[in-house]
C-alpha cells in the first residue's frame, strides 16, 4: 500500500475542525491514491491546542507553526487561520516543498496574494501544488452548473446575479469580534462571503471579472467589546464600552465580465432571515442557472431547447449517483450538508497531489479572486467610479492562462 | 343616485384594454361613489379605433385626442399611449379641467414631466386630480408591504433588492419594435420595467433614492426590422434588413436611500426563464419582506420578533377579506391576477375624486421617479460614477412634501 | 352581425356574481361566435334580487325560476344555486329547449343526476347543450396537464394525489351555514371540494375511478346557529345555541381507476393554513406532474426522458401566448386569477353551441362524478370496505361514451 | 477518562457504512459521556468484510455474528442486516448483556418484533438498552416538530398527511433485489419506507394509530434476475429470465389514530421525480407543519395565533445554535446532510448508556410500528376493511406505556 498523505492543520477553531473533521471522512467514502492522516494539529496557545487535538481525536500538536512546517513527516500545510497569518505560512511551507492548502481568501492584500503566487508559481515548477479553499465549489449543485455552462447550455452568458446574505450583525448590539477588524481580517462581508461569489461565478463562468463600479457600507459604526473578543452569542459586557468596526458591513457593485456579461453582485451580513443564502442566478441566450447554498442539494435549470409550452425551470435534486460527487455517498434523494464540502475538497486535494489532475484553484487562481476584491475597494473609495480589475485581458486571463 | 364618471381612453392597445376592462368591472366588485363608464375610446386611425371600440364594447370613437380632451362629456382622460405623447396630452387635459390617469413612466425625460408636476400642482388647486398609472403598488401583496413598512414591523431598513426581470429579448433575432426605440419610449428596460421597481421600492419604504451609481448596457446592437413594426412574434421578414435598437437592454445600478438604507436594482429583458419576476426583497433591523410578482398573491415576511427556534420567512397567501383589495373579490386562498390590479387602480381613482383621499403617485410623485431615471442615465455615461437624485433633501423629498 | 346568446342566471351569491362577471367579461378577451348578454337576473326575493341585479348591471329580474326559464328571449340557463334545487330548473329548462350550464356538484343524489342526465340525452338529440361548472378544469395549469397526459408524456399511469384542503372550519366557533346542511349541500367537505378532485383527476387522466375506500368524519359536530344562517364571519350570537353539523368535515378515500393507477384523494376544510389548496400529482412511468391551485399560474413537470443528471420538476409558468387560454389575455409572465377561470368555461360554452365542439363536462359526466361520490359514502359507512363505482367497467365508462 | 464504548457493528453494506462513519463522528461534535469505538466489523463473507474493514478503518472483523456478540470487549451490538435476522441476532446479544441498536422495520413480523420487545422488557430489568434505528427522527426539522406539538402549540390535531415517495422502481425492467424479497425483505415499500412515515407520525403527534383502512398494489409483478441479485442498476442480463416481485410496489391507506385525528398515508417507489420525499404534514386547531425529507433543513410552520393578515408558513431554516443537534455543527444557515442523522443517532444512543436518559424508539416502541404494518397488511388481504391495530386502547397505548 502506498505511504499515507501527513498533514498539517494550521488552526483549530471552527474552519480547523471542519478540515480535520474532513480529513478523517475522506477515505471513508472516496477512492483516494493515498490515505490522508492529520499528523499535527497547530495552535498558539498550548493548552488550548491540546484540547482541541484530544477533542478531534490527533496525537500530536505544535505551538509554532514554523516547526510544523519543517517536519520531515507533513507533506501538506493546511492553513486555517485569518488572512493575515496565511502568506508567511504558506511560502515558508512551499520554501520546505510541502503542498498548502489555504483557506480563503488568500491573503488581506494583493501585494501579499502576489507574491504568494508567485512563490507558488516557483513551487509547482519542483511538482508543490497550492489550493485555495473555496470550498463551495464543491457543492455537487455548483460543479453541475459549471458543466452546463461549460457545455454550452446556457449559449452566451449575458446576465449574473450573485448574492451572498447573512444576517448575524443585524442586531446592532451583537459584539466586535475579529471579523470586523480590518488589520485582521483584511475587510467585511466583501473579503468573507463576497470572495466566495466572485470566485464561484468565475469559475461557473469561465471567465473574469474585467471591472467594477461599488458601494461599502459599515450600517453600525461600533459594537460593543466583550472580554471574549472572539464571541458573538452576547451582548457586550455591563461597561457598556464599544470599540470601532473597521470593515464593510455591506458590499454591492455592479461588474462587467471580459466575455461581455454583465454581473450584479451584494455581500451583507444584515439581510435578516437569510441565514447563509450564498446565491448565483446566470441568465444566457440558451438556458439558465439558479442556485440558493440554503438549498444546498438543488439546482434549478432552465433550458430555452425545451418546447415553449413545457419550458420552466427545472429543480434538480443533485444527489443522482451520475452526479458531482453524490455517486459517493448516498441513495439519491439523500441530500449532503455544508461538512461534506469539505470532504470533497480534500479528496480532490488528495486526488491532485504525485501528478494528479492540477487542482483548482490554485494560489494564481485565487490572487484573480483578490484583484477583484481590491478593484471593489478602490472603486467604492472613488464615488463607485467603474475601475478595471488588474491583470484581466487578452493576455492575462487566469482562465487562459490555465486551459 | 349620483351622475357617473365619464372616461375617455386615449390609446387601445394591451394597456388600453386593460384600463378598459378595469372601468367596466370595478363597479362590480368595489362600492364605489359614482359609477364609471368609458365615454369614448380615442385613437389616431378610424378603422382601428372602431374595430378597438367594437371588440371592447364602446359605443363612441375619436381620432383626435384635442378633441375627446375638450369634450364636455368627459370628466377623465386616461393615457394609455407611449411616453412621448404623454405631456402634450395631459396638459391639455388638465387645463381643460379634467382629472388625468397617466401611464408610466410618467414622461421620457424630466424636463416635460415638471412641466406635468407644475400643470398639475396648478390644477389641483381647481380640484383637479392626477395620477400616474404604476399598476404594481395596487398588487395586494405590496399593498401589505407598504403597510408592514410604515407600522415599523421591519425596524430601520438597511438593504432593498429590486430585480424586474423578463427574458422577451433573449432571441437575438426577435424583431424591433417602438420598446426599443428611443425616441418613442424614453428608455428601455430602464424606463419601461425599472421604474416599477423605483416607485415599489421608494412607495414601500416611504423614503427617496438619493443617488445612484448605474450600468446600461445594450446586448444585441440590431434587429430585424419587421414589416409590422409593432410585432414581435417573427423573426424578420426575408430581406434580412436590420434596425439600430437605441435603448438600454438592461440597467443595474446601486443606490443610496435617504434614510441610510442600500439598494440594489436590475431590469433586464434577457433573463431566460424569467417572464415578468418583479421582485422585492427589504431586510430592516427587526423584519423582511420578499415579494415576486410572478407569485403576485403571496408575500414573504420574516418576523425577527418571533422566538428565535421559530423563525423563517412567511408566506402570507395575500386572499384574506382582511387583506388589501381582496376581500372585495373572492374567498380566501382564490388568488388574483395581473388584470385585476388595473380594477384596484381605477377603484382608486374613482374614490378620490370630489374630495377623496388623494390619490397616489400623483405627477408629483412620479416625477420622483423620473427624477432617479435621469440619474441613473448620468450615472452610466460617467463612469458609473455617484450621481445624486435632483430634489431629494431635506426640504425637497416627496414623501415629506406629501406628508 | 349573429344575434347574441342571451342567459338567464338563477342565483345572485358569490358564484352567480362570478358567472355574471364572466359572462360581461368572455366577449372582451375571446373571439365569440356570438356575443353573450346576461338578459336576467333570478332570486327568490325580490328586493336582494333587484338590488344585486343593480349592482351587478343587469336590467330585468324574474323572483321565480320557472318564469325565467320560459322566457323566448332566453337561450342558456346558468344554474347557481344550491344542489338540492339543481334537478328540478335544469329539468325544466331542457324541456324548454334551453342550453343548461349548472353549478357543480351535478345534484346531491345519484338518482337526481341520473334524472338529469337522462334528459340532457334526450336534450342533445335535439341540439341542447348541458355542461357542468367543474371551473378548475379551465386553469390553463391543469388544461396543459391533460393535453400533458394525452400525449402520452407521462406514459403508463400509476399514482394520482389530490388534496383539496381548506381551513374556513377550523375555528370549532365559527357558525353553522347551508354549507353544513345535508339536505342542503348533500354532503360536506366531499362534494363541495372533493368533487372538483375527483372531476380534475379522472378529466386529467382521461379515466375513471372503479372503485374507492374511504373515511368521512365531522370533528366538530355542532355550531352556533347564527341569526343569519348564511354567514360564517361570527363566532355565533349571545344565545349560546348550538346546531347539529349533518355533514362530513372530512372525506379521505383510497381509489382504483379502471386502468391500474392507484389514487389518494382528501378533502378537508380543517387543514389550518391552506385557503384553498387544491393539488393534484400524477406520477406515469415516463413522467409526473403535480399542481396546487395556491399557486394556479404554475404547473409542475418532471420528464423522465430528461438526461439523468438534468431530471427536475420544471415549474412551468402557464402564462405564455401558446399555453391554453393564456394567448388571450397577458404578456408571458401575468398571470391569472380565480375569476379568470369562470371567463374560460363561458366562452368553452358559447363556442358549444350551435354545433361547436360539445363542452365538457356534460351532464353524462358529471353523473360519473356523482357516483364516485356515493360510492365514497357507502364505503365510510361500511366499515371502509372497497366499493366499486356504479357503471364503469368495459362497456359503461364515461370516458368511453364520449371518445 | 471513562473506558470507551466498544461496539460490534453487523452488516458492512449502505447501512452499516453510515452506521461506522457515524460512530466515528460523533465524538468530534458531540460532547459525550463515553467514548465509542468499532470493536469489530461482523459479515458472513471473510475477504468482503476484510475488504469493508480495510475501507472503512476497523481493525477487527468476526464472519460469526455468535462470536461477535460474545465477545468480552463489545457493549454494544449494532444490527444493519436485513429484517429476517434481526431478531436471532439481538435476543443473543441481549442475553449476552450488549445494549442493542437494531435497523427498523424491528423485524419481519409481529410475532418476532413481540419476541425482541419482550427479551428487551427483561434485558431493561438488568440495565441494557434497546434501541431501534428510525433514523429520520434525528432530523433537526423533525424533532423540532415533536417538540411543537408537545408544547401544544398546534392545538388539537385534526389530520396527519403522510406520504413517503421514491422512484427507483419506476423503470419497469430495474432488475430483482431482496427488497423486492418477501422472505428477506418482509414487505416492500410498507416496510422499507411507510414503517418511517407511522414512526413518524406517531412519534410527533404523541399519539397512536388505532385503525387503518388500506391497499397494496404491485405495479410490475416480475423483474429481470441479474447475475448480481443485489444490484440495482442494470436491466438484467441477456438471458430475458425475470422472476417474481413478492412485495408491495406501494401502499396506501387512511388511518385514525387513538386521539381523533385522521391520518392518510402513502409509500411508494413509483413516483416518478420525488427521489425520497419523506413528508409530514399535521394539521391542528391552533397551527400546522409540513415537512419534506427533500428539504431536510427546513420545516413549514403555520402559526394561528398570528394576527389573520400575518399568518402564513413560515419556513423554519434548522439551523440555528438553538435547534435540536445544530448547535453541534456549523454556524445558523449550513445545512446538515443525510449522513449526519445517523451520527445524532448514535450521539443519543451513547447518552443513554450507564443510566442516561431512555432512548427513543425502544423495541417496545417499535413493536407498535410493527403492529400498525401487520394492520395494513390484514386491512388490505380483507377488501381495505376497516382493522382495529393491536394493543392501542385506553391500557395500552404505546405512548403512555412509556410516559
């Protein structure tokens, strides 16, 4: 039997466990080359990382992810940790040859995701892969919207329609955490769930978002600071002290993509009732696509070839054993959850690494993710005045570059 | 018993027949003050005209609007005609002392809609009514929004998301018609669909748009001129000849509310699949609203009152007898349809005369709504840079002026 | 021009004022070999009957239904009063030589409707029409379900599920009506909504039900007696008396149809929540179609030739110019409402006569509901054995009768 | 640390693989007193439950369920095989001392389900434990419903509409499998998925079936033998031979359950397109559920205590912190998949070791299911004759045997 994949797992908070927890599953359900085993579990805080690692059943820990990095017995650096950490990580992990997985978005700034590209750039050339963990692209519904797409079902796309609505700030005395710390977490709901549409209509698409016209919005300028600063259950603490929220709340812009669409697109955490309504509507001259992650196993499909009379759109249970993904776990019929995503991913990951099929995205992927997020800000600082996205044309596509 | 009110309907295409369904039925379902009834149905050809009236059931026919407009018989004109009729008409209307039912937009640019605002104000200080005909606020559904909204169920309202999207265009091949004509409509998806959005969207929150940052954009440059260039049935006739379409195929563009909320709004005719989804979604600090016309008797609403486990959206099948327009009609849960909400609107109308409630949008109103139309135009031929709606401030908003 | 079709309606509560509204209405939208005019208005009282025939606009009334349906000038009687009363006014306007359209249920025995089937027979032989109000059948939804089924698109049929469920008795104080009186109303929940399942399924189908198994109950088996007995709004007056509930609340029966689907059929007026959910499934061994009259517009379509990974419920929107009746009224997209339906079956039956296509249903038919009916109540009182129809089978099938 | 739980999982097909992933899981999320592991993997064939173990990560395999159950090192027997060896198996291990968690239906008959529940009655007596695997009952959505009702917050109930529809038979040359086995298999869709819907419902309402009228029908009475007599896919091999369906292709029937109200119910494997619609929905005084296993994370609330201009379904997203089992998972709004409802299972089940809290459902419990089948079947075999159902009565309904 061929030797396991050793990973290390940067982080244990809710992202670390869901990746562990990813980890342990894949094997179970997917026909792997190698067998993943999480060999490391890396946290700051010594106690509390051993707790985690006796809670999420590994045996070893490390306080300092240089160490971890620089094991002879990892072979994958998994980053789970906020933006701000993930460039040091990973080039040190691609500087020791092990692949990096990192969670998304790549980095809080794009000079930093430049030159983590670039660092993987010089890594795949010794055989290192790099991902980046956008981890709803593996919903089975997505993966099917971007094959019909790809097929040509949908004609020329003129029309995108992404929204990404939560709704956990809406109660303006729900307290500061790191979230809403801009050195931190690099900027609001636009780097946090914003990053995810544009990269999922990307990716549907096949093509970039060449530029933007936008609009940030902060609705509640401070929130209260409560000892735990990571907590969001409470409602402050009895100083009545609040502390300045430093990102977005809200982000909307318009966008025009390099094949001709034209994209609206909104990230909130105020949308109340809509609890992780991560939504992607593609209208073309054949067909169209809706998807709604609140109905995360549906897909809905209309397809302009039907006869008029019989023409709507079809919801698709994606959960056929001829589907993404879906053949590997249950009955049709038998919907997947939000941890499975997970499970895919590493699969895939798994599936990429001794000459696999490149996984994607990649980090050069991922810096075009981050292009995007930095035109929004500079437009929105600029009266929504439409600003290109840099690197997007004839010569620099990411999707070319790829194909 | 009271002297009937006397209609003349100046145009009998798709919407003067709808108007003219309207007067001849709402008498039947709503006790109204005076009895309507269409006096003369005018149009420019006689044959057409006569063979309109015949099919519609009335007796007398004009092909001279100046002259059904000075007939003593007739206490209200109702424009059923393209937007760049409308001022001329009405302002001859109202100078000879008749109420006027305009259809929106209210004009094709702002310039003749405060001309109709001023002829308006002037004439209401005879007594003399305006109205301008968005159909969709009469949709019981929104009717309950509206009130929703004003009782504070929803709180401070942070995002309004207004889509109309229909897909009457996707066949690139699909003939011109005067839609696409800037000279006769004004606009394209903007005027003729966006502005339900802009009046739904600003009469439900009782607030004004106070700027705009917007996109138009034009997906098929040309048409087949087609022999009847009303159609839109074929394909073009043989000689394969092909007009210029002047107007926008689609328009977004973000907005900033006077009153702190954020808006997104989409119009488009190339949604595939889409037939008439005139959609809104309001999320505030305590409640939401969804509404789909395509789903015109129900209205979603979250109620952020309610105990936390027992959240979600509602869906209000909007039939009750308690319920806005509904229970003139039918029992519970026996819905209505498009045609009826003209019944609704002439139902109005006719209850505000001789010193009713005054009815909304007046011109005044509907200029409001020219108003961010124009802005939006600025807008996307600047770089889609923020323009700010003229007359929205603290001493010029609509809605404190009607106060 | 043809001399108009001139209708006496009998009856002036909420169907006659819907029968009426669509009789003024049918001439607007469809192209009509002649033109309909309601000549007559009859009630019992003569003061109510004036007074809704004023606010109705209809000129002429008659307080008795035999004088109504001599008259000369009278060609169809439209019978809308309760189903006690049926037999004898649609009797004697077929004797008349009168087109009969009556109100459904046909009558509230079997025996009365094989009465009036028997003359409609006799009637047809010499030209006179009769048709039954089974209104749901004119939704555009459920008229594309059968053409659906016709076509063989659901090929073999093996399950239909209908529900017909209403809440208006929820409330255990809401008062006793007609609707609550055997000898009134014939029975209960059964035959004022079970009916309409049991017509649409067997129209849909194109087949008839051979046997049932059922279950009636009355949950709630007094009411206050209200002063006036007709109303339902009341919680009942001071006295506290209460009267005997004669009827079923609820009916439920299983069922098998003569060619080898299995049904499911509920009619309830108790399922708190659903106003007036009529929903029909049908699943074939090539396709399944489900509908829910909440949502009338919208018609679910499964097809099972779909490529696997494509297969969904398409929610077909049956608002487009080529689905059934729509092309009459709006542009794609605007849907229709109740009212609308009634507008559908009177101009079905204006086209029927003079030797038009015969109308559907007949009295013949809607004699075959009938027996589904009874058969239902003999099988609830006999301990729910299975129950076969009365004359279905090779040679007596309705369907059969009319191919 | 408490000493773990060592369990012996019997059966290594769909059912056992989700048992194991769920054993394995349910420590990661779940704070629980003990720590369970997977002793042994039992199956008859030693290199396929070698090759099962290999995959699914355990270490130790038995092909002697006698050996596994007497194993020193085991505490608990989990059984995944099918029905007509539950009940050998289990009274083994419950003599042996092991606490038991059977698959439902509990067994093939009543007489071996009166046989479990009375070897369980006596094992309780010594402090093991039954249990038996209805697993949808773990759904958040389903056990939120339970708790609705129980609070009274849907008054009296008056009906219960249960339907469970699956399509995998639909093709009428699917080949032969044991479920499709009377020997193995007991029943068909009656057993394999109807016995959910009764568990359900009964579980829910807090109340017991006490009579059904019912029908059974086999569509396709004989299918292709295929080499592989448990597979599924193909369309039998070239031989043309076909053997004898033994079982219900569906099962229908009406029901009254102990406390009044009335059920209808439905199970089937030929509904075309409903891929495993397991639905719910209960109608009360005060307000009604639906569900739809379609849309596991989500249930349909219809409040009427709201105000009448208010009131709709609400649609509940599961998912909060405050739901039943979500809290353990992801943030409010990521949904939970069909794998997760077998980790809730055996979380519940490990609680209830060492004098925790009885779990639900016991064999006893279960034997009432069994109990309701064996009525369908005698109702059926007897014209749909009304048949009473075992044991419920005022002394000895399930539900207050155990209260």
């Amino acid at each position: 039997m061929s030797r396991p994949v050793r990973i290390a797992v940067v982080g244990h908070a809710f992202m670390g466990a869901a990746h562990i927890h990813a980890w342990r599953t894949a094997p179970r359900f997917f026909d792997l080359p190698r067998h993943p085993e999480v060999a490391v579990l890396v946290g700051r805080d010594e106690a509390r990382t051993r707790a985690a690692a006796d809670r999420l059943g590994i045996a070893e820990i490390e306080t300092d992810w240089r160490a971890a990095v620089a094991r002879e017995d990892v072979d994958v650096v998994d980053i789970c940790t906020p933006g701000n950490t993930h460039a040091a990580i990973a080039e040190a992990a691609l500087a020791a040859g092990k692949h990096v997985l990192c969670e998304k978005p790549l980095a809080n700034s794009v000079a930093e995701a430049e030159s983590m590209a670039a660092a993987a750039e010089e890594a795949a050339a010794r055989g290192v892969r790099t991902f980046c963990g956008f981890s709803y692209r593996r919903t089975p519904a997505l993966t099917l919207a971007r094959t019909l797409v790809e097929d040509g079902r949908l004609g020329e796309i003129r029309h995108v329609r992404a929204q990404y609505l939560q709704d956990w700030l809406s109660d303006a005395d729900a307290p500061l955490n790191w979230r809403l710390d801009r050195e931190t977490a690099g900027s609001g709901a636009l780097g946090d769930i914003g990053a995810h549409s544009v990269d999922a209509a990307q990716w549907v698409l096949g093509d970039s978002i060449a530029g933007v016209s936008a609009l940030l919005h902060t609705f509640v300028p401070t929130r209260p600071v409560s000892g735990d600063a990571q907590g969001l259950g409470g409602s402050g603490d009895a100083s009545g002290e609040r502390g300045p929220v430093t990102v977005d709340d809200a982000a909307a812009f318009t966008a025009r993509f390099a094949g001709g669409a034209v994209g609206v697109f909104e990230a909130t955490r105020y949308a109340l009732g809509r609890r992780n309504a991560n939504r992607l509507e593609i209208n073309g001259s054949r067909g169209s696509l809706a998807f709604d992650f609140e109905r995360m196993n549906e897909l809905e499909f209309f397809d302009g070839d039907d006869p008029t009379a019989e023409q709507g759109f079809r919801t698709i249970h994606v959960t056929d054993a001829d589907h993404p993904y879906a053949g590997n776990w249950w009955p049709a019929g038998h919907g997947l959850g939000y941890g499975d995503l997970f499970v895919h991913q590493v699969a895939d990951v798994v599936a990429a690494l001794d000459g696999g099929e490149p996984v994607r995205p990649d980090f050069r992927e991922a810096l075009g993710v981050q292009r995007v997020l930095h035109a929004v800000e500079t437009s929105a600082a600029d009266a929504s005045r439409f600003t290109p996205v840099a690197g997007v044309g004839p010569d620099s596509s990411g999707e070319e570059a790829e194909g």
